[in-house]
C-alpha cells in the first residue's frame, strides 16, 4: 500500500478511535475486498499499540480502551461501541496487543479428528497464532483468540486471523462462546460484519456472499456492506445474510439449518470407471523395478535416478456414452493411498500430468503384460509420453507430505476427448511431470481395480 494512498488517513482515524460513520463504513468494505490494506492496517496497529503500551503501561492502556468501549457516541443516542462496529474492536486490540508479526493473536487450544490443508499458521495443538489463513479439511479445531473469545472452527471451513479479537470467515462454520471481557469480538465475510456483545454464536458462509447467524445466547450486531441499517439478534434468533441484503431475524429453530460450501461442480449423469466394460487400469515400470504386479495400487514416480519410473494407465470403455454425444461436465477422479516406498519429506509437491492417447491402435493393451517398452505413446522418459501419440488434458497437484485423498481433473480438452474419441476406447496415461530430485523419494499410489477400500479410478459425464 502505497503512502500516497487516501485509505491510510482512514486507518489513522480507525487506530485513535475518531473515525466518523462514513469512514468507518469505508474502511470496513474495503477491508472485505483488499487484503493488502488488511496488512496494511496490521503492521500500522503493531506500531501504534506497541508504542501505547510502552508509553502507558499495558494495565493503564487497557482500562482506558475498556473506558472507550462504553463511551457515548456524538451524534447517536445511547451507550454504543465507540467509533462504531470495527473501529471499537479494532482499537481494542491495538491497546490490549501490538498486532503483526511479533505478538500472537490466538492460539490453537484443542483439535479433534482435524485434517489440514494448506494452512499458513502451525495447527498443532498449543501452537500461537499470528495473522495468516487456517484452512481445516474436516474435524474440528478450537482457537482462542487473545481477547478471551473461544471459536470452534468445524471443517470444511478457511478461517483468516486478523488480530485478537477480529478475524475473517472466507468459507465454512464456527461456534464462538464470547465472554463479557472480550465484548467486541469481530468476525467479517464477504458481504457483512458481526460485532458480537457478550453471547454464544454460531455463524456460517459460503464463500460467495452468503452467511448465516445464529445466537444461542447473547447479543451481537450484524452490518451489511450496502450500509443499510444494523440488525441486532438477540437469544435464539437468526438471520441470513446475501450478496445484496441483511435478511430479517427469525426465531431459531432447534436445529439451525447453516449454509455450506457449494457444491463444487455439476450433477453428473454417467459414471465409467477402469473397471466398466473393457476398462483396464495399469501401470509400467523402468527396468529396475520390475514390471507391473499389482492392482490393488498403481505407482508413479518419476526422478533423476535411472531405472526407478513409473507411469499409470487408465482405459475406459465409453460405449454408453454415443460418440460425438456433447459432453457438458466431465471429471476424472482418482484416489490416493500409502505405498510404503520412499519418504514424502525428500519429495516435493507432486505435478501428476494426465494425457489421452490419440492412436486407436494403442488402446487394446492388457493389464497383465503391457510394459515400459510397448506402454501407449512410449517415452523413455518417465516425466514425460511421446506427444505424437498423446494429448495432454490438465494436471492435478499432490501437495508435498500427503499420500492419501482423493484427486480430479476437469476442462474442456477432457470433455473433448471424451465425446470424440473413435473407437469408444479411452486411454490415458499418467506422469508426474516434476521428476525428484534426490535420492529416496516417495511413490505414489493411485487405488486400482481391486483396492479393498478405495474406489478405482472413474468418470463422471453429463
């Protein structure tokens, strides 16, 4: 953020706690929409709050923000958060902890049964949090932020931590229990702004504007982007937020329906999977290793080490979808399970390359005796298929550590090679494209057609 910028007298305002209505409105849709001016206003708070604190002593600083909190308002009727919605919860947290990269924000207290992806902060249990993304897979995780608030963060669900008692729900649920001592306690999403008063919440989002809130018990103070006026919802009441509108609070019911993410893709109509009609699935071997000898899990692996490559090939029979039929959606869906060769942590993330196999001819290969010499679209190379006899249709990323879950690829190069492949004999080859580098790295497995869990590889067409 550049210091030119109009938006940092917004800030200033934000941390003295003066901003007027219209800036405090402002501030917070812009807040929603540019993470950039969220770094921003962090590392300007981690300044001015370490300075207070040094200058007043962290016990007088803190009594003269909880003094704050119940000050009048000019211009408004009543006792209400000072400087309005965030600003209170923001200038709380500038007095109660510098924000950024020095002082922790929350912390990880408790996880059960919790599966990660792709976090920016540590998820162990007892890890500090600083600002960043936790991204919870499934289970559940419960962060206490430094304010005092409890949140329960159920997966799926991204949660970004923005400071002690302020953060951003981007998709998923939370249940938060908010104590009278972290009062203010803020939660943003895409279209709204929840002050919480002293309660017990749920509150859900879909990632695409949509949320939902539900107080079991308490008070909070719901704010929409438009700037329309604030909705209160009190003791079993909820209200649905859209793109557009604060919806009206209704009275909880004893299951509260919460939104969830959206499904991703269509409603498929056909499933083919290598064990269907004539399908086949495989995989070739570089001298070393042997040839193909199991069915339970195909490997693949490619490295800089002769000898120890292996591809993975897949054959569908799509007679019961008509040749040159429009396919709408497709999706090839793989599954992931443990090999016990190699080690994950000298590996990498994994670029796994699908391609289909253009010539008729290589489609009549046998599961039981196809090898690295006569594999279809043959390329010594085990990052790599001969592109004469193959066209590449997308790739699908395993991130560095895991070996199981399940994996896709989607687009229009499937949905073509789908609908206009001749002999209704679909073939395809897969390569990790990024070989490892050193010595001992994992293989990885791709559930075949006999894996005793795991479903075998499959297409879904509409």
């Amino acid at each position: 953020m550049k210091s030119e910028d109009p938006r940092w007298e917004w800030i200033r305002a934000y941390a003295d706690g003066c901003a007027d209505e219209v800036t405090t409105r402002a501030l917070e849709a812009a807040l929603r929409e540019d993470p950039s001016l969220r770094g921003a206003l962090r590392e300007y708070l981690n300044i001015d709050g370490a300075l207070a604190l040094h200058a007043l002593g962290t016990s007088a600083r803190t009594a003269a923000c909880r003094a704050a909190l119940v000050a009048p308002h000019p211009g408004r009727k009543g006792w209400v958060w000072a400087g309005v919605g965030l600003a209170a919860a923001l200038a709380v947290a500038a007095a109660w902890f510098p924000f950024g990269r020095t002082s922790p924000l929350a912390q990880v207290t408790e996880t059960r049964n919790a599966r990660w992806e792709d976090s920016t902060l540590p998820t162990e249990p007892g890890s500090r949090l600083f600002s960043g993304f936790l991204r919870l897979a499934e289970g559940l995780a419960q962060i206490r932020f430094l304010s005092g608030a409890d949140v329960t963060l159920e997966g799926p669900a991204e949660l970004e931590i923005l400071g002690p008692g302020l953060c951003r729900l981007h998709r998923g649920s939370f249940v938060a229990h908010v104590p009278a001592a972290a009062r203010g306690f803020t939660v943003l999403t895409d279209s709204a702004t929840l002050i919480d008063h002293g309660t017990d919440f749920g509150i859900s989002a879909d990632g695409t504007g949509h949320a939902k809130v539900h107080v079991m018990r308490g008070e909070v103070e719901l704010r929409h982007a438009n700037g329309q006026p604030p909705l209160r919802l009190t003791t079993r009441e909820t209200a649905a937020v859209t793109p557009q509108a604060l919806l009206p609070a209704t009275p909880m019911e004893g299951e509260p329906r919460r939104l969830s993410p959206p499904l991703e893709g269509p409603v498929f109509t056909t499933e083919i999977t290598t064990r269907s009609g004539d399908g086949a699935a495989a995989y070739v071997s570089q001298a070393r290793v042997g040839p193909n000898h199991s069915s339970n899990l195909l490997l693949l692996k490619s490295c800089a080490e002769e000898g120890y490559g292996r591809k993975v090939l897949l054959r569908f029979d799509l007679r019961h979808w008509p040749a040159n039929q429009e396919v709408r959606e497709s999706r090839l869906v793989l599954h992931l399970g443990a090999t016990g060769y190699g080690y994950a942590s000298r590996s990498g993330e994994a670029r796994v390359g699908v391609y289909a196999v253009s010539a008729n001819e290589q489609d009549h290969w046998q599961a039981a005796s196809v090898l690295w010499e006569n594999q279809p679209a043959a390329h010594e190379n085990a990052s790599k298929v001969d592109l004469n006899q193959a066209t590449r249709l997308g790739e699908f990323i395993v991130p560095e550590g895991v070996q199981t879950g399940s994996f896709s690829v989607a687009g229009e190069a499937l949905n073509r090679a789908i609908a206009g492949d001749p002999n209704r004999l679909l073939t395809l080859i897969l390569v990790r494209e990024n070989p490892i580098q050193g010595e001992g790295g994992i293989v990885l497995g791709i559930a075949g057609n006999h894996h005793p869990l795991l479903p075998p590889p499959t297409l879904w067409i509409r």
